[in-house]
C-alpha cells in the first residue's frame, strides 16, 4: 500500500506552495493524502481541479484551534467543494 506522507503547515499562508500542489500530475497508486494543522482560513476550494484529478484518492483535511465562527466558515467551504465533485470523490473534513 502506498501512503502520501502529510503535509504540515499552514498553507493558506503560502499560495505558492499549494499552487505548486495543484500542477502536479494525477498519482495512479497513491491512496490517501491528508493536510493537517490546517488553520481556519486554509481554504479547500483551491484544491477542487487537484481533488477532481485524483478520484481515486482519499483526501483528509484537519483543521486545528477552530473555533465556532470558524466552524462555520469552513462547513460552507465543504459543502461548495462537495457540490463541485463527482459523488466517487472521497473527502473528509475533520476540525
């Protein structure tokens, strides 16, 4: 089985790193990606083409030190990302 190894940090603070992300080519063998320590303002959205590329991976996103307005914000987010992916695209939204 092959596993991604997490990406740590915040990368809303860092548009060029997530940019390089989203050009990189679709991983044929490659099962599960996840992000973690992501901050409130991390949005999903700019990885919508990156996620649509990969069907066949499972992605994680895992917020930390969310509080309630920040809940909300990042379930509307999640909900326009889920309306813009096919239904075999598997995403998981933790916080």
């Amino acid at each position: 089985m092959l596993m991604a190894k997490s990406y740590q940090g915040d990368m809303s603070s860092n548009a060029v790193e997530y940019k390089k992300l989203t050009k990189l080519p679709r991983f044929m063998k490659l099962q599960k990606f996840t992000f973690r320590h992501l901050s409130p303002y991390f949005n999903v959205l700019n990885f919508t083409g990156f996620i649509k590329t990969n069907p066949n991976v499972s992605f994680v996103f895992k917020y930390n030190y969310v509080f309630y307005d920040g809940k909300n914000n990042i379930r509307t987010r999640e909900a326009e990302l889920r309306k813009s992916l096919p239904p075999n695209c598997n995403v998981v939204v933790e916080y």
